[in-house]
C-alpha cells in the first residue's frame, strides 16, 4: 500500500500549494507571477534529479507533443490562478473533477480510448455534486444550482480549465509513451517554466522582483509541487493510473477544508457534499 501514502502526499501537497496560492493572491499578488512560481521555484529541486535519470530514445512524436502541451498548459495554469484568486477555493477547485469527465470525450478523438458505463455513471455523480455546491439557492428556482455556477467567475474559468487540462493529459500521455514518466516530468517543468517565463515577462517588466517578493512564500509553494511531482512519479509506477488519480483527486476535499479553515469561506456544509460526490464520481470514471 505504499503507492496510496505516496499518493495521499501527492494530493495534500498539491491542496496545500493551492492554499498557499490563494494566500498569495489575497496578498494582491499578480496572478501570472503565482502562476510562474508553481513551476519555477520546482527547478532548482528538479536539477537534482537530472544525475539520476536515464535517458529513453526521443522521437519526433515525444518533441511534436511536447511543443503541443506547452502553450496548452500556460492556458490553464493562468486560467487557474485566476480562478482561486476572484473566488473561493470551495467553488472552485472541485470543477477540477470535470477534467476526467472531458478526457472521456478528448481521449476518445485524440488517443482513441473508449468510455464505459461506469464511466457515465461516473459523469452523473460528478453533475450531482456540482449541483448540491450552491443548492442552497434552490428555493429560488429548480436551476438555480446551476445557474449560481454561470455567475461565479472562478468556478467557470475553472471548469475550461478542466477542459485545457482534459487536452494536455491526453497529449502528455502521448509524450510519456515515447519517453518515461519521470524523464518527461523533469524535462517538461524546465520547458513550461521557460515558456511561461517568456510569456509573463513580455508584458511585465519588473518580473524578477515581483517573482523575489516574497521568498519564504514563494519556496514553499516550490517545495510543495516538487513533492506533489515526485510522489506522483513514484505512485503511478508501483500501481495502476486509475487508482493513482482517484486518490490524488482528494486535493479537492482538502482544498474545501482549506477554504473553510484559512479563508473563512462560506456554506461549507453543501460545498463539501458536493466536493465529496464529484470526487465519487472521478473514482467510478477512473476505477470501476
């Protein structure tokens, strides 16, 4: 059962770099630079590991889906970073459990892997859970669960999130089976952080001190997704991606508590219903 602890890490490491985001961004942070933070603070913790990697055979096909990945993942690591700043993390971080719910769709155009029933009822769990987070407005309309997601900035931009992040694990998966797990974690954490690195500081001209401004906050966030990079690595290759997945989707649990705890936010009680029945529903998609 070791590849449960290291995936227990994995998602309260990931829940806790995303709380230590939202603190940052509360600080009145730019979004962009937390969003460069989350990739270039993990360099200096992934150069260790270079001595240790074997190298596989690349092909054109491992470059091709790389290059591919990048700006797909600068998209949505943005969009994400937006989304925990204008809202709570309670209405946020659970419409990360729509990307299982996409990859059902994007991984039949793109990889050519079909669905089964479980996988539906999977779907059905995950759009009953995003209901009960704002069934409280119920008694003003039937949709009005629903329509309370439409109007809350975070919880959408979130959910296209969801989407770009459905793209890029079928892309990534393409990248890993002409590579290695751990040789393409490494290498692809220095390619994003360039990128993104490019991106942000085209149009932000004092980059290097916001990213500096504060250090403690700034290396701790690095730490985090270095754990949450390496106990992911280090689970999928002791057990099956289905398991591994379920489990690290316990960030969004962790990340509604966190809400709760440090950010005093609201309505806990539905919010976390909801959190814990779309988090059924990514086990009945991804395991069953």
């Amino acid at each position: 059962m070791i590849w449960f602890v290291y995936a227990f890490v994995c998602a309260l490491s990931l829940a806790t770099a995303d709380a230590l985001s939202k603190k940052a961004l509360d600080d009145n942070i730019d979004s962009s630079i937390v969003a460069w933070v989350r990739t270039g603070y993990t360099l200096p913790f992934m150069a260790f590991i270079i001595p240790f990697i074997e190298k596989p055979e690349l092909d054109s096909i491992f470059y091709m889906a790389m290059f591919l990945a990048v700006p797909l993942d600068i998209i949505a690591l943005l969009l994400y970073m937006k989304a925990i700043k204008v809202s709570p993390l309670s209405l946020t971080l659970p419409f990360l459990s729509l990307t299982p719910v996409f990859l059902i769709g994007t991984s039949y155009i793109i990889l050519g892997e079909r669905p089964d029933k479980s996988g539906f009822i999977g779907i059905v769990l995950v759009v009953i859970g995003a209901y009960l987070l704002n069934v409280h407005t119920i008694s003003r309309g039937l949709l009005e669960p629903f329509k309370a997601i439409a109007k809350e900035q975070g919880s959408v931009l979130m959910i296209i999130v969801a989407f770009t992040f459905s793209i890029g694990a079928c892309i990534g998966k393409i990248a890993v089976q002409h590579s290695s797990p751990i040789f393409f974690s490494v290498v692809y954490s220095f390619l994003l952080s360039l990128f993104l690195f490019l991106v942000i500081s085209f149009r932000n001209k004092q980059f290097l001190s916001k990213v500096t401004s504060r250090p403690i906050l700034f290396l701790l966030i690095g730490i985090l997704i270095t754990i949450m990079i390496i106990t992911h690595v280090k689970a999928i290759n002791l057990v099956e991606v289905a398991y591994m997945v379920s489990v690290k989707r316990l960030s969004i649990l962790f990340g509604v508590i966190y809400g709760v705890v440090f950010f005093k936010e609201t309505n806990i009680k539905e919010r976390l219903l909801g959190a814990t029945v779309m988090v059924s529903g990514i086990i009945m998609i991804t395991v069953f």
